[in-house]
C-alpha cells in the first residue's frame, strides 16, 4: 500500500512512474488541448 507507481499515458504509451519520478515531470496543455477542453465543457 502506498508504493504503487503512477500510471501515465502520453499519447498512446503508458509509463510506470515512482513517486520520485513523478515529482520531476511537468505538465503543459497546448492550445489545441485547450480548446478540445472548453469544447468538452460547453
């Protein structure tokens, strides 16, 4: 319990991350990301 990895999909792979290694990843959204997004929500 609690030591499980992150599962994370980039496209259409999916990665294993420890928690030290999730720490290290940073997330953008694109505009192209954004607009699907609000596209989603209206």
């Amino acid at each position: 319990g609690g030591r499980e990895p992150l599962a994370v999909q980039v496209g259409e792979t999916f990665f294993a991350l420890r928690q030290v290694e999730a720490h290290c990843v940073e997330v953008r959204l694109e505009a192209s990301a954004e607009l699907d997004a609000a596209r989603r929500s209206a």
